[in-house]
C-alpha cells in the first residue's frame, strides 16, 4: 500500500491559506452576532468583543513571527546552496 506524503509546501500553504482565511472569518461571526443578538448583555459582549480583539491581535504577532522565520529558512537555505556549490578547492 503506497501512502502520499501529506506535508509538502504546497498543501501547507493550502493549509495556512484556509487557517487564515478562518481566522478572519470566524471572529467576524462573532461580532455580527453581538451586534444582531438583543438577549446578549452588555458584559457578555463586551467579553466577546474584547476576546476577538485580542485573538486578532495574537493572530497579527503570529504572522509577524513566521514571516521573520520564513526569512530565515530563505537565507539559510541559500547559505546552504552557496556552500553546497562552492568546489572543495575554494573552501
């Protein structure tokens, strides 16, 4: 039985593309249900609204972080080809 590797970078991108479009997503739900439900007190929704707030925040430093590391895996993987193509007379 022949098994597909799962994990290549493009279904991770695909993966990360539907997380992401989740993440925007899902808190807008919450919001418009704070907005159009009468019987929500007002703590209730300020929770939910301050929980969204901070979710999206959380969610912005997350992004900041692997776009800093995906930085690093580019210039570390070039590093690697310059060393990897260099002739063993030159190093």
């Amino acid at each position: 039985m022949k098994f597909k590797k799962p994990h290549t970078r493009t279904h991770a991108h695909q993966m990360a593309a539907s997380s992401e479009v989740a993440f925007e997503e899902d808190p807008n739900v919450l919001i418009n249900v704070t907005e159009k439900s009468g019987n929500l007190s007002n703590d209730l929704r300020k929770d939910i609204l301050g929980a969204v707030s901070n979710l999206r925040k959380e969610f912005a430093k997350l992004e900041c972080e692997v776009e800093d590391k995906n930085k690093l895996i580019v210039s570390l993987e070039m590093k690697a080809a310059e060393t990897n193509s260099t002739p063993d007379h030159w190093r």
